[in-house]
C-alpha cells in the first residue's frame, strides 16, 4: 500500500488528544479532518458524505515510508551471562507446527557484543542444531514430528556437547533418546542477551526486529551451569501479559508482538501425570504475529474542547492516494450531550479488523462474494501479518489476538466486505449514523472500549441506547454494565443481529488487544483441546451462551443463523396490532413490512446474520413478538450450536430449520425495556424513501417513544 497509517486509540473525549502514524510512499502527506456521516458509495443510497472540519491539524505533514516487523519472541537481559561455557545444560521442550519451512530459533545468546553466541534452531528439514558463529556444534539425527511434544536438552561439559531429544509420546523415529555428540569440539560463548524464539534481534531505534522465528510452543524453558539451576522458567506466571518470568531467581524475559500464552504444555493429555503438575505452561510463537506495528507518530491532534460527538477521520492524501483514519469523538466524562447515544461496536471491528475469508468454496452460500475488492491492501495486511481473529496464522493455528496498533483496511468508510460486496460492522454503522443525522436526531457516540473501562456509569445519563449492526463481541465488564444499567430502567435499542455472543477479554496492560477463543459456535477456526480460556482474562472463552450467559435471557433474542445471498421481509403478530404496542407500527398499515430494497444483500430488511427468540435457550416469558421474518434460501445456514446431530433440514428453505428474524420487546425493571430488529441489514434499509421507508418508520416510532418519559405501554415496576 503506498498510503495508510492508524490512530493511537480508536476514542477521544473533548480536550484529549490522539497520535496519527502515517506509511507514505510520498515524503508528504496532506491532512484534513472531516466529519463522516455515511460511507457506503452505492449509488442507490445517499452515497459518501463527509463534512469537512477546520482545525489546527489540516495542512501538509512529513511522512515516509515505515516498515512491519512481524514474529513473537521473547528477550532477557542480564548483567552477566546466566550460564558457562564449559559446564551447561540448556532443558526445554518444543512442540513445533512448522519444522521444514525454513530455520527457525528456539534459544540464542547471540547479540551485537556476542555475535559467536550459541543459538539452538531448527534447520532447514526441522532438525534441531546448535551452532557458535557460522560453527556447527551439534545436529539431530532426525527431523522432529509436527505438532508433537518433544524435550530438547544440549549440554556441554568442556569441549564434548550432547543433543538428545525425547519425544514426549512414542514414535517410531525415536525409538530411544537421540543422542548425537558434538560435530567440532570447541568452547561456546553465552552473552547477556537471551533471545527465546528467533536466531537473533536487530534494534531499528526502538522497533525490535527478530530474524528466524520460531512457529510453535515452548515449554519449561531451564538453564543449569555446574550443576546448579540458573533459571526455570514457569510461563504459566502471569499470562495475561507480556512477562516469562523465572520461578528460580525471578529474572523476566519481555514477550513482543504477543505470543499467544496460557497454552497447553507437554503435560496436558500425558500419561501418568501428577495432579499437581501443570498443564497449561506453554507460549506459542509465531513468525506472523504483529501486536504494535510501533511507527513514529506522524502528527498528533488535540480535540478542541467544543467538538461535537460524533465520527470523525483524518483524510489523507499523497501522491494520488487518499485514505481515512477514523475515530469517535465521545462527549465529555459525566456530561452528555444528547438523551441518545449509539454505542459504536468498537471490539467487534477490532474483532473483523482485515479479515481475509475466502468463501470461495461454498459460493452458494455466497454468491455475491468478490475477492477482488481491494486487491492491494488485502495483499499488504497478508504479507505483514495484519490478519483478524477469524483467520489463521502460516502454521494452520487460529489468530486469537487481534489489535488496532497496526493498519485496519476495513475500518474505513468506504470498506466494504468482500464475502457479500457491501459495507459491514464500522461502514455499516454509518448507515445509522447517516440516517439519525438526517431525521434529526441528538446523539452521542460510545463505544466499547468506554463501556468496557466505566461501566454502568457510561450508559447512566441516557435515556436509550443503541447497538451498532453487530455488537458480536463483548467483555465480561461490558456484559454487567449493560445488565446494571438496565435494571436501572434502561432502555435499549438492538438493531442488529448476531450480538452478545463470543468471550472477549482485553489486555489490562495494553487496552488495544483482545482476545478471542473459538472451541464452539460458528466460527472459521477451533482451537487445540483444553486451550479454551483466555490468557488475558482467566475466563472461559467461547460463547457467552455457553458460560450461562446467553443473549436471549436479557435481550430476548439471539443469533440463529446466516447467509449472503439476499434479504426477507417481516410479518406482524398479532401482538403488533395489540392496544399495548401498536405504537411501534403508527404509520405502518400493511401487514408486511422491510422487504423493500438494502443497501446490504440488495433488498430486505431481515438479512446476513438473523436472531430470534427461544425459551430454550433463556428468552424470558414476557418478551413480545411484535413481527418476525422467514422465507429464507438455502443460502441460510443455521447456527452450529443450535444443532446436535449432521440433518439435511438447517437450511432456510425448510421450516424445520427454525431460521427466523424476530422483531421483539421485551419490558424490563422500572419502566425499561428492549427493542430487537433481529437482523445485522436493517439499519441499511433506513435510507430509502428520503429516510422514511417503512423500517425507518417503525425505528423513530421506537426512539421516540423510547426516550419519552414514561415508555408506552411499560408497566412501571420497582
């Protein structure tokens, strides 16, 4: 890409400030904040709107190209070399995913002031070897399995060297330990610098470059020198952060780029071991993650104390390039500006940020998929490591970590996603943004990262909230301010589907990264059995429904299935007509309603991603049905975690799939309640008819009603 960059956080407040890191191809770039009020440039919608701001930011910057420095590993420093040359023991055990593509370092000492340091790699057939300089010391018989636990000891008393390698279960190739002597009797260097994971590190002035990285876990990592333990590492310690540190002296190797930690080690699934021994004290490396891309600030920007909420960007261009670097301007701390708010998704887009599913082979799930889509900087995010949680890492390992320190080529106005070809999450969200603007409506802008760090105090000044189109992943904190807040009497607008349903935790010591892990639901990728906590949180990873949570059971409905081809209409219930909650619907005589033309999937408001009730599944007895929506082809697919067994009927053409969109409320504590769409595409039906279609109607009927004083037709209860 010759123009792109990111924010130093997706949020600021009035008076606050944010940094912009810019790579140019062009030694300058021109910068102009805008306001953006809608993204998506099909021409059957109100095309792009941006609103161009004055600020003492606009102008012309310096920039330059900027590098990725891909690959976890881990270092230490030391005052003096924790081991000797002449009477050693190196203990580790590795569990390598890719041992044949290439030589890649498990531990080296070598260092600007130790370039003859001893490094132990894997060569280029996955043989493990030690080498001094460009000296061979010691090479394995044998290549190593592929993802199979094996202990590596070398040791080195004088000038003889031993490499044996035990695998952990029995193979064939290892019939007995494989002992291999040393290739050239000579004395080896130890440095202080320690590198776990890579051959070597290279200081680019604060950026840390690693050579050779290591694709795989490392476990119990232990050095010994004249029979005496110099350090045993326990990476079970603190996994929530970037610290391996030494059970024996309490020496700290600093992880970068964010290996994934709290993984499975050599005793997980073993034979015959204690109840006290742990399982869970491995780290896995990988050559493709990238947590911090750490480029210089390019400019920075202070928020003037009277800018308004909203979304904003700064728009670059350069050279023929343009690019915007968005963010969300909430109001100040305590002091709303509206009795409105739309809480922006913002972990979901981290969740999604460069997702590179390639549907290809199930095209008749989504026939409008068009890999083409921006080209070049999907090519850019594969080639730097910049992929989503729903990809994989180069070793077939689902991406866990996600962060927003690095390009996001999809949180862009303009972006559009290339399984279906039409906005998704953050340019999808614009079409709300776009439409209350237009209709009128006051409104401040949250987001995530706020709920997740305030609480219930964030959501206390509103009258109503709304969700953003898909507010899929959510934190434990988020979750029970949402919950408090509503028995406080909050009213909540969920226009959207598919929300409130993956674990997510965030990084206390980096609230720019979180993590996700798959082991149920519908997903691109599981994780390896037993590695479904998450190392940021201590929690149970997977689906919130599946850690007594479920989104039915406060929001009434829940995610039920998806498709990509096009989108159905809603009927009304009889309840829709009903003294009680009619309404809603004022302004709405059909019957039917929402199958008028969209911005997502061409026409329906019901689409992509669908929710519905089910008792079974926690849907109180009290929500209400107002209008529900079906019809489905077998595009539609139906959620894995609503099924038990392989059935030929979970496609959308078949009732028995049960795949349906709910429009629901349901009344809650102290005259609050929740309105449910049941669907990712409605919002992209708002715009029609000069933003009066008839599923605009219904939702200013909803916001209206939901911020007057006394909600019609909800009981007010104490």
């Amino acid at each position: 890409m010759k123009l792109t960059g990111y924010s130093s956080s997706v949020f600021v407040r009035p008076g606050g400030s944010l940094g912009f890191h810019v790579h140019s191809e062009s030694p300058n770039v021109d910068v102009q904040l805008v306001r953006l009020l809608h993204g998506d440039e099909n021409p059957n919608g109100p095309g792009f709107q941006e609103r161009e701001i004055s600020s003492s930011i606009d102008g012309r910057h310096t920039a330059g190209p900027q590098e990725i420095f891909r690959g976890s590993f881990a270092e230490l420093e030391t005052p003096l070399p924790l081991i000797e040359r002449d009477d050693f023991e190196i203990d580790l055990w590795i569990w390598p995913t890719r041992p044949s593509i290439g030589r890649q370092g498990i531990i080296s000492w070598r260092a600007p002031e130790c370039l003859e340091g001893l490094c132990v790699a894997l060569d280029e057939t996955g043989r493990v070897m030690a080498q001094s300089g460009t000296r061979e010391v010691v090479r394995a018989r044998e290549p190593l399995a592929r993802r199979a636990w094996a202990r590596i000891r070398l040791r080195g008393r004088g000038d003889r060297f031993e490499l044996s390698i035990t695998p952990r279960d029995y193979s064939p190739r290892y019939y007995a330990p494989d002992v291999c002597d040393a290739l050239h009797g000579e004395s080896l260097l130890f440095g202080r610098h320690l590198t776990i994971a890579a051959t070597s590190v290279d200081s680019i002035g604060s950026r840390r470059r690693p050579f050779q990285v290591f694709n795989g876990k490392i476990s119990r990592l232990s050095l010994r020198s004249a029979g005496q333990t110099q350090c045993a590492f326990d990476f079970a310690i603190e996994p929530h952060g970037r610290r391996l540190i030494d059970a024996k002296r309490g020496l700290v190797a600093t992880c970068h780029n964010r290996p994934t930690r709290a993984m499975t080690g050599p005793s997980f699934g073993a034979q015959g071991v204690a109840p006290a021994e742990p399982t869970h004290d491995a780290v896995h490396f990988h050559d493709d993650d990238v947590s911090d891309v750490q480029w210089p600030e390019t400019f920075g920007f202070a928020a003037p104390n009277d800018l308004p909420s909203g979304v904003y960007a700064m728009r670059l261009r350069g050279d023929g390039m343009e690019d915007h670097l968005p963010f969300l301007v909430a109001p100040p701390i305590g002091r709303p500006t509206a009795p409105l708010a739309l809480l922006m998704p913002t972990f979901s887009y981290l969740a999604y940020a460069n997702e590179s599913v390639d549907a290809t082979d199930s095209l008749r799930l989504a026939p409008r998929q068009d890999m083409g889509l921006n080209q070049a900087a999907y090519a850019y995010a594969a080639a730097n490591g910049l992929k989503s949680t729903y990809d994989l890492h180069g070793d077939g390992s689902g991406i866990s970590l996600g962060s927003r320190r690095r390009p996001i080529i999809d949180f862009r106005p303009k972006a559009r996603c290339r399984t279906f070809d039409a906005p998704h999450q953050f340019p999808a969200d614009l079409h709300f943004v776009h439409w209350l603007h237009a209709r009128g409506y006051q409104v401040d802008i949250l987001c995530d990262d706020l709920l997740h760090s305030e609480g219930a105090e964030l959501l206390a000044p509103y009258r109503a909230v709304l969700t953003g189109t898909h507010p899929e992943y959510w934190t434990e904190p988020m979750m029970d301010a949402r919950d408090a807040w509503l028995d406080e009497g909050g009213r909540l607008i969920y226009v959207g589907g598919n929300g409130f349903y993956w674990v997510t935790a965030v990084a206390p010591d980096e609230p720019e990264v979180i993590e996700v892990r798959r082991y149920a639901g519908t997903g691109t990728w599981q994780g390896e059995p037993g590695e479904d906590q998450l190392a940021l949180s201590g929690e149970r990873g997977g689906l919130w429904r599946m850690s007594g949570r479920p989104p039915q059971a406060r929001i009434g409905v829940g995610f039920c299935g998806q498709g990509f081809d096009r989108g159905s209409g809603y009927r009304k219930t009889t309840a829709a007509s009903s003294s009680r909650w009619s309404w809603i619907f004022s302004g709405i005589e059909s019957e039917s309603f929402g199958s008028g033309p969209a911005l997502v999937l061409g026409h329906g408001a019901a689409g992509y991603e669908i929710d519905r009730v089910d008792a079974e599944a926690g849907t109180p007895e009290h929500t209400v049905v107002l209008a529900s929506a079906d019809g489905f082809t077998d595009a539609y697919q139906t959620a894995i975690e609503r099924t038990t067994a392989i059935a030929p009927w979970y496609g959308g053409s078949d009732p028995r799939s049960g795949l349906r969109a709910d429009m629901t409320i349901t009344p809650g504590p102290k005259g609050g309640a929740v309105f449910t769409t049941g669907s990712i595409s409605y919002a992209s039906t708002l715009c029609f008819n000069d933003n009066q279609s008839d599923t605009a109607v219904i939702l200013a009927n909803v916001i209206d009603g939901f911020l007057a004083d006394r909600l019609p037709g909800v009981l007010e209860v104490s």
